[in-house]
C-alpha cells in the first residue's frame, strides 16, 4: 500500500475541513476528542459510532486527509489522535464554534 | 412551482450549514454578505462567481435551503440576503470563525 500523503498544517483546507466536519459522525469523533486531554489517541472503536466498520473506515480516513486527524499504527491496533494545534493555527475559533453548537 | 419550505431558525441544521459553507463559492457569498450592512439585498449576479448561471442557481439554492440565505423575489430581479441573526443565534461565532480563516 502507498504511504498514505497527509496535509501539512499550511496544506490543510477549508473546504475538506468543513466538509469532513458537515458530517454528524465525523463530527462526534473531533468533539469527543475535543473533551480529552491533548494528544490523546482513542482507538476508532472507542466512539461508540452506530455504522458498520468500512463505513467507519471511510469516515476515518476523510478526517485523516482533511487533516482533523492522525492515526497511529501499532500493529494490531490504530490510535485516532486530534490535530488541534494545527486546525486552531489554520482556522482560530472554529473548533470550538462547533463544539459550542453541539 | 410549489413553495419552497426554508427552515426556520430552529430548523436550521449544523450538518447543511457545514456541507454549504464547505464549497468556496458558496462560501464566498456568504463572506461578501457579512460585510455589507445587516440585511443588504445583493443580486445573484453581483457576486461575480466564475460559473455558469446554471450552476450559479444549484448554489444559491443551497445556500437557501441550508438557512443561511434569504431570497427575495422582485418580478425579473433577485434579491439575496444573509440570515446572519439567525446562524448566529443557532451556531455562536461560526461565521466570524470562518471570515477570519478567509
């Protein structure tokens, strides 16, 4: 499998930002990320989301390359951490507007 | 042509909010709007949106129906304005996060 190409903070987009974010799971996962303490990393099952697992893979790769997310790999097990630094550097106040209209 | 139902300001919905601000015509629009006075009606035309009028009516139409826009028609002309009391009321701070990532 080709290495997954990851935005950098300055590459990462509004409009896949918004988009990734106009989705109510994708939502959840970023707000309950929001809740923990930074860099923290939960594994994709941890949410609780109600949709099966590929749907779920799906969804965890379009916040990955919107650059909400990273994943870490360790081996049998990923860890889905918030890129809050970069997302509060690119767009201030977002974030938290949303988490405010939960 | 039935009447098109817009969602009142109760009815507005986060998930339409994010999908119609995520495209950057769309969004550009709704930008423009927030710097004239509260209320201005502009013309779909005035915005100068690189796309054909076709397409220009999909996105307008999408604005409308997310509740952030109203329409007001006057006989051959169209009058656009942004529901910005409301979004704002429903979604604190959201379109200030987002002019300032502009």
């Amino acid at each position: 499998m080709a290495e997954e190409k990851l935005p950098t903070r300055d590459e990462i987009e509004l409009d896949k930002v918004l988009s990734a974010l106009a989705d109510p799971h994708r939502r959840q996962v970023v707000l309950d990320l929001m809740e923990e303490p930074a860099d923290t990393e939960r594994t994709c099952t941890s949410f609780g989301l109600p949709i099966s697992k590929s749907t779920s893979t799906f969804h965890f790769r379009v916040l990955r390359q919107a650059g909400l997310t990273y994943d870490a790999s360790y081996g049998n097990r990923r860890g889905v951490s918030l890129r809050r630094d970069d997302i509060e550097a690119r767009f201030p106040g977002l974030l938290d507007a949303i988490a405010k209209s939960r």
